[in-house]
C-alpha cells in the first residue's frame, strides 16, 4: 500500500490524452521526464487534483484515496504543495506575507519552520519586498520556500529552473539539492532537461505521448540501451562511486567506482562520500589495447554487454564495469573496424567525467 | 431647504444606500460564477442581467407595477411576511431599483474577476484555500477597486432614476418622493426656484463625488507605477 | 414625446390632407375627444393630433412655446391664465365644454370608505392636475378625517390615478366619471366645479379646419357624445 498508485485517463487539448497506469515511489526524488507535449504538467495536476481525469481511475498516495471512481479529494485537502514554472506568487503580498499565506493554512504542523525554510532559500533580504521587484530565481526560491511552508506530503515541482537563465538555474538547483537531502519529503520533478534530472532524481518515469514509456531508478535506466534515453544526444550514464584521496597540485580528486579509480575535477568533498559520476556516452570512446601514452587519464576494463546500431553512421555500445554499466557512441565504422561483438573485453577511455553535485546517502 | 426637499434628499439617499448594498451582496456572488463558467449557456443569465441596459426603464416600471400590486403572488407573500404591502412603497422602489442598477454593479465586477489569472487561484488552492477562501484572500485584494467602480455606479445610477420610480413610486412625499420625481414635480408646477435648489445641489454633489474619485483613482494609479 | 410625435406626423401625412390640428387635451378628457376627433377626420379628412396630459403640465408646455392649436383643459384657470397672457400670438376667448364629475372607484362603492386609513387612495398630482385638487378638497372634509394616515398615492395625472387602481396596486381612486364611468359619484357640492375651459391658441380667421373643427365641437352631436361618456353640461 506504499507509494503514489496511479490510474488516470485524462484528456487535454488537440486530441492529446494522458493515459498512466503506475506505481511511483513515495521517498526521494522521481523526476517526470519527456518532450514538450508529452504529458507532464497534465500528469502532475491530476496528481495535485487541479484536473480531474475521466472516470474510471484512481489516485492513491500511501494508501489513502485521493480520487476513485466515485470521490474526489480535492487539492486543498491533499496536502500536496506544487512549486509552478512561472512562481505565481500572489502580487498583492509581499514576500513574507506569500510565505505567511502558507504557514496561515497548514493543518499539521510536521512541516520545515519559517525560520529554517527562510535560512535554506536566504529568504531574508527578499521577505520584505513586493514579488514585482524580484528576479526570476529570486521568485521561484520564495515559491519553494512558500510550498514547503505549507507541510505538504508530497512536494511537485513542474520544470522550476525553465524560465531561469543558466547562473540562475545553477544557483537554484543548489538550493533544491541542500533541500532533498535535509527533507524526508517525496518529489516528482518535471523536467526535459536531462543534466537536471542527473542532479536531482533517484527515480526516472519516461513519458511519451501521454504515455508512460518506462520507469526505474536512474542510474538503472540511464545505462541502457533500451529507452530513449540512450538516443538522445547527450545521452549518458551514471555511474555511484566513493570519493577517495585529493590531489590538490594536480586540482584532481579520485573516485572509486567498482574497484577502479577514476579522476575528476577537484571538488571540496570529504573522501568517503559516495558520489555520482555523469559520463556522456559521446565522450567514451573504446579500444582493445590499452594505451599507454594517452592523455585521457581515466581508461576502464569495461565488457561489451550490447550494440546498437544509432542511424545510419552510429552505434551505441552498453559497457560493464563491475555491476554498473557505462554507454559509448562511436561510428559504426569504426565498430566494424575493430569487430566489436557482444561479451569483448575492451577498454573505455572517458575523456571528461561530470561529477555531479550531491547524492543522498539514501542511494543504493 | 422645505421639509419635501429635505426628504427628498434622504429618501434619495437612502435608496440608493440600500441598492447599492444589496447590489453588491448578491451581485458579487453572481459576477463571481458568470466570471468562471466555461459553459455557453450562461449567456442567458448574462443578457437577463444587460437587459436593464437596454430596456427603457418605463418598461422596468410596467412590468414592475403588475408585479408587485397586492393581488399577485409576490404582492400577497410580502403581506404574509411584513403584514405592509407592496405597492407604492419604499420596498417597491428598492426592487425596482436593484434590477434597474444590476448591470450597473455585475459588469464591472464581472469583468475584473475575469481578469484574475486562474493559475493563481490554483496556486492558492494547492496551499490549502478551498473556493470561498481563494476568493475571500486572492480575488477580492486584486479586484479591491472594481468594488469601489461598481458600488459608485451603482449608487449614482440609482440617485438618477426617474422612469422606474415615475411608473410605480406613486409620488408620496416621505416615502416614494425621490429626488428626481420631486425636481420633475417642481418644474411640472412651476416652481423653479426649488426646482433650481434641488437640481443645483444634485449637480454640486455629483460633481465632488466623480472628483473624489478620480483624483483617488490617479493616486493608485501612480502607486502602480512606482 | 409629443413634438417627435407630431414632427412625424407632420411628415408622414398626405399632402391632400393639409396640415393636421394640433391639440393638447387634459387626460381626463382625451379617449372622448379621441372619438369626437376620428368623428370629424372621418367626415372632413381633416387629420387631428391629440397630445394629453395633465393640465398643469400641457399649461407650463404651452407656456414656453408648445405649437398646439387648440387646449382643453381640465379647469378654467388654465385657459384663462394663456388668454390674458401676452402671447404675441392672438388666442381666443375661453369657452366652456363639459363640467366634469368626481368619482369614487374601487372597495365596496361607499363613500364612507375615505374615513378608513387602511384603504390606499390614488389620486392625480394636485399640483397639476384639477381633479386631484377636487380630490384633496373631498379628502379635508371632516367625516373623512380618520382616513388621514391612509396611503395615498399621486399619478402625474388622472389616467395615471386610474392605472394605479386599475392595476390592483390602490385599493380606492378619485377619478373623473370618464375614466370610470360606473364608479360612485361624489356630490358635486364638496368641491369647486371642475367646469372644463378650451381655448384656441392660434388665429381661428384664415384658419378653416379650426374653424370648422370648432362649430363640430360646439354642435349637438358632440355635445351629445360628451354627456355620454360621464360630463355634465356646461352651467
């Protein structure tokens, strides 16, 4: 009886009609991920009770029923706070007063305080100010912070940082990783940003055309071949590994992943902290011998597990790396060139590795 | 100024007081559910609240003096409550009035909540307001001068009825006298130099009421803009 | 109203027909010089347009330029008032055409029933309508002072009284015997006579249709058509 059980049928406009029958997870980050157009908002305001789907269908978070056959519970009695693309604070209020609305409404008081939220988001040059006067990021913080003051149960974020400019989105995503990891609260995030979602989720639910295509955890579906993931230009894998010694003449930090050291960027992390590792599949590139002059400093013993072929010129290779998988693109020349078959043992040359930011300790 | 003008004036006064705070305790609500219907059939409810726009209020006033004379359904169910009756009173004008002035307070209210984007009542609604408190925190602050636009209208329209109150006032000083009916009557007999009293004090008072207001309006406009 | 009314008119009549006779008529009077009036268009194709209202309202009308022909009022004072006003144009000598006759409608017919403050009254403004002075002159007279608190409701004129009672919104009207006919007459002797005056208000010489439509009203079959419908005749 755990998790957000969901059966809906929803029409929108121009003949488009969500159709979802699924299980998600009630703890960590699921992030909601597909084109324009593919369903996500729709998906979300069903859940939050905004739209009402045809019936037959059910809704239930943990087993309470939010919407059946015959009832429906509506969205101010669900406790679910929504974080809107476009902020929509209230313009009569000021900032404070937006983040009082919330508190002023809440039934149960299990939720992050005023103060704590404020200190999170730095809220506090802001809270005297009228929304006109702020900036995008400024706005969407306060709409966190106002959504979190409301206790809710299930936290919704509809693609939060796509009306933020890059350094703006940058800093906001800090802001949503510090508030994953403090609260014990479930997320779905909807986003067509695939680096974002690396960021944040745990959980991934792909959705084309009004229609869930898959789901699973991130690093699952990130290193498969079998979803549309992997054919997206920057498709890439994500790989769990342990922070270990920093090499600070040389501005590198190691990275242990499944008995093998990678090097990175040097971050200000403590060695021990388990990390995720974002590795696009162009930048992986595979030989038989291993190199020994190459400037690429991290080059894996990885086995071939599938091939796939990507247009006309391209094929994606799916790598083993101990228990986690790694993807690479290379021309189907060169696949040709080399033989490749399923089961070889090669050698993976990364030639630059993302070390995102954050992972919850929560994480397998 | 005689006692008939001095009653004159509060009776006008009084009447359009009473439309105006009735208009907006039942117009609101009605403006509200016209604002949000997606529905083409409320396009009915809409021209029935317009017609008073339209009709020449002589044909309000015909209508009205059938309806409300003490042998019909209204006029025997306003004896059974008041034990007073119907025709030719205070009442009277007041219903009149409120069906003569209901666009004059619907339209403009109407209109301003149509302008309130959804979304954020949607916002509202995901932190824990149910209906009546989306409107109560988020419509009415955002719509705050569209109240003050059509509660004004709504009373100056009423202080200048004439035809409704000529068909079914009946002319009773202290009662039905109103100011328009008591100026008609004083030109009608002659006497102008009440008539002037009465239609110079009207305009006067009109003229400082529309200053008062304006000049209110310039200053929130201003504060907008800063 | 009446100008537009009569602009049209103007427009629309047949030039055979010449120019219509404009003229103003108390309300009380106006349905019976309706018939006396299509009478004589009937007769002479000469077209005739009534414009009424109450007294008091078609004198100040008048007063400030009002283009009518010929003005029957409902009292003497009007008629002789825009005789002896100085007018620029010359205008007739007052003649009487009906003496009116105040009636009691409504209730049970007793008279009694003006000393009951529980019945409502109609009656036309006495500021500008004769009868409504007759009416008020009935209403002081000391049987009738009990009936003091009544509610008592002033049409702009006579036929106005009428609509107020007739549309069941007055129990009780004073009204002229015309408009209600088989109501209960009141003695003539509780108020000043309502001895009805019309007068010409433009140059009856040079002017055949009003001539002519002047010796129609005076003939006996008009003055029979006036007795009938509830006048008495001229003393």
């Amino acid at each position: 009886m755990n998790g957000l059980a969901l059966q809906l049928d929803c029409p929108g406009e121009q003949h488009f009609r969500l159709q979802v029958d699924c299980v998600l997870p009630t703890t960590g980050v699921t992030a909601i991920y597909g084109p324009s157009g593919s369903g996500k908002s729709t998906l979300l305001d069903c859940i939050a009770g905004l739209r009402r789907p045809k019936s037959p269908g059910h809704v239930r978070f943990q087993g309470e029923s939010w919407m059946t056959a015959e009832t429906f519970v509506p969205p101010w009695q669900r406790r679910v706070a929504y974080v809107f693309q476009d902020a929509r604070l209230f313009p009569h209020l000021n900032v404070q007063q937006n983040l009082d609305y919330a508190v002023s409404r809440r039934t149960h008081d299990d939720g992050p305080g005023m103060q704590q939220v404020v200190c999170w988001l730095e809220l506090a040059e802001l809270l005297q100010r009228s929304p006109a006067a702020l900036s995008a990021g400024q706005k969407q913080r306060v709409a966190i912070g106002r959504a979190l003051l409301s206790a809710p149960r299930l936290l919704l974020l509809d693609e939060p940082l796509a009306n933020l400019d890059h350094s703006a989105s940058q800093q906001c995503l800090i802001y949503l990783q510090r508030l994953t990891k403090e609260l014990q609260l479930p997320i779905l995030y909807v986003s067509h940003d695939i680096e974002e979602v690396s960021q944040l989720a745990d959980y991934l639910v792909l959705l084309e055309n009004g229609k869930i295509a898959d789901q699973g955890s991130l690093l699952d579906l990130c290193g498969r071949l079998d979803t549309r993931l992997s054919h997206e230009e920057q498709a890439a894998a994500i790989v769990l590994g342990t922070i270990g010694q920093g090499d600070p003449e040389f501005g590198l930090t190691e990275l242990e992943v499944e008995g093998q050291t990678l090097l990175v960027g040097l971050q200000q992390h403590a060695p021990g902290q388990r990390r995720r590792l974002r590795i696009p599949a162009r930048d992986v590139s595979v030989c038989r011998e291993k190199p020994l002059d190459s400037s690429i400093l991290n080059i894996l013993p990885v086995t071939v597990t599938e091939i796939q072929a990507q247009g006309s010129a391209r094929v994606l290779l799916r790598l083993a790396l101990g228990s986690q998988y790694l993807l690479s693109r290379i021309t189907r020349k060169s696949a040709t060139r080399l033989q490749l078959q399923e089961g070889d043992q090669l050698f993976a040359q990364i030639k630059s590795a993302a070390l995102l930011m954050d992972s919850a300790d929560n994480h397998e | 100024m005689s006692n008939a003008e001095l009653d004159a004036i509060g009776l006008t006064i009084a009447l359009a007081a009473i439309t105006t705070i009735l208009l907006l305790i039942f117009g609101t609500p009605l403006a509200w559910w016209l604002s949000r219907q997606k529905a083409k059939w409320p396009a009915l409810v809409e021209a029935l609240v317009a017609m008073p726009l339209i009709l020449p209020p002589t044909v309000l006033g015909f209508y009205l003096l059938l309806l409300l004379a003490p042998d019909t359904a209204v006029g025997r169910a306003w004896y059974q409550l008041t034990g007073t009756q119907l025709a030719f009173s205070f009442s009277a004008l007041v219903i009149g009035s409120v069906i003569y002035s209901l666009p004059f307070v619907v339209q403009p209210l109407q209109a301003a909540f149509q302008r309130v984007p959804e979304d954020l009542l949607k916002a509202a609604a995901t932190l824990g307001a149910n209906p009546l408190d989306q409107f109560r925190s988020v419509v009415i602050p955002l719509t705050r001068r569209s109240f003050v636009t059509a509660a004004s209208l709504g009373f100056a329209h009423t202080v200048g009825e004439f035809g409704v109150v000529l068909m079914i006032g009946g002319n009773i000083p202290g009662e039905t006298q109103v100011l328009s009916i008591a100026l008609y009557d004083y030109v009608e007999s002659l006497q102008f130099a009440e008539a002037h009293r009465l239609a110079g004090g009207l305009v006067v008072f009109s003229l400082v009421l529309l200053i008062m207001l304006y000049r209110q309006d310039r200053r929130d406009n201003w504060r907008v803009r800063a | 109203m009446h100008y537009l009314l009569m602009l049209l008119l103007v427009i629309a009549a047949p030039v055979t027909a010449g120019e219509p006779l404009r003229v103003a008529v108390a309300a009380n009077f106006r349905s019976t010089l309706q018939q006396i009036s299509d009478l004589f268009q009937q007769q002479t194709g000469q077209q005739v347009v009534l414009s009424s209202g109450s007294t008091g309202v078609l004198y100040s009308q008048i007063l400030y330029g009002a283009p009518f022909d010929l003005f029957f009022s409902a009292d003497v004072a009007a008629a002789e008032k825009l005789a002896t006003e100085d007018s620029g144009t010359s205008r007739g000598e007052p003649f009487c055409y009906a003496r009116g006759t105040l009636v009691l409608a409504g209730g049970n017919g007793d008279l009694a029933q003006l000393a009951d403050p529980n019945l409502s009254l109609a009656i036309a403004n006495p500021a500008t309508a004769p009868y409504g002075v007759a009416a008020m002159a009935v209403l002081a007279r000391p049987e009738f002072a009990a009936g003091h608190k009544r509610k008592l409701v002033r049409g702009t004129n006579v036929v106005q009284a009428y609509q107020f009672w007739h549309s069941g919104g007055a129990d009780l009207a004073l009204l002229p015997k015309a408009l209600a006919p088989d109501a209960t007459p009141v003695p003539a002797a509780w108020h000043a006579p309502l001895d009805q005056f019309a007068i010409s208000l433009t140059p009856v010489r040079g002017n055949k249709a009003l001539d002519s439509y002047l010796n129609w009203i005076r003939s006996d079959t008009v003055r029979a058509m006036i007795s009938n419908a509830g006048y008495q005749p001229c003393p």
